[in-house]
C-alpha cells in the first residue's frame, strides 16, 4: 500500500504525480471520496508515457492507450493511499483532448480495466480543447469508501 501525507483536509498520495495546481490528491466527504483531476504524469519522473518531442522540445505525438494505462496506475496509487480500491469507484469523468481520434483506443483499454460492464463506474467522457500540461486524458472520479 502507498504512504500518504494526509492533511486534516485533503490526502496528498506519495505514490502518486504532485498537484500542478494548489489542490490535494483526494478528500473524504462522509462516506465518499473526491478524487481531483488525475494524469498519466510519471510520479517519480513527472514525464508523460507516450508523449513524443522533436530536437526542438515540441510535443509532436503521443500514444493514448499508454496515457491512459498511465493515468489508471496514478488513480489507483490515489485510491490506496485514501484506503479505496480500484473496485470502489463509483463514478468516473474522463476528460479527452481528441475525442474523434483517442475515444475508440481509449475506450478498449478501459475494457481491459473494467471487463464487466455492470460491475464498473458509472462514466462520463469529455472532448475538451486542451488540459493544462501536455497530456491527453485526465479523470475525475468519486469512490464509495468503506465502513
């Protein structure tokens, strides 16, 4: 399980890539938990998986389907270090900046995540202009925690 550095207010996950904004990972409110915005951002590198550069340091590429596996990895490290699991979701907002080309490839590796249709988060997905780092996919997720 991953430490976290829990704030009387919000839960700060170790495992997990910092905050690019001034917000905690998660916050418990009664029985749920809140889940900010969450990246496909590398914890210990802050590198985006996928993403491709040329000589001059523009992004000229990115793979969604690694973003994605990515972005999962970074809620469940949110989750465990909130005392959640990955089967806790309840609810999910996926925010994609290319919705005609990521949404098919996308949505394929959510199936690998969530096989049983009846079993996974309700969900919602997003086309939006653009995110505030250079990344393709973030989520947005409520959890049921556990008595």
């Amino acid at each position: 399980m991953s430490t976290d550095r829990s704030a009387p207010d919000g839960i700060e996950a170790a495992g997990a890539p910092r905050a690019v904004g001034r917000y905690p990972h998660a916050r418990r409110a009664g029985g749920l938990l809140f889940l900010s915005g969450i990246g496909p951002r590398d914890p210990a590198t802050d590198a985006v998986p996928g993403n491709r550069y040329d000589a001059a340091g523009c992004l000229v590429g990115y793979d969604i389907q690694a973003q994605t596996r990515a972005v999962f990895a970074n809620v469940r490290a949110v989750l465990q270090a909130s005392g959640a699991r990955w089967e806790d979701l309840v609810d999910v907002t996926v925010y994609l900046t290319d919705m005609a080309r990521d949404f098919a490839a996308y949505n394929a590796v959510w199936a690998e995540h969530f096989p049983d249709p009846a079993r996974a988060p309700c969900r919602t997905t997003v086309g939006i202009s653009a995110l505030p780092t250079p990344i393709a996919i973030e989520l947005k997720c409520v959890a049921l925690l556990k008595e």
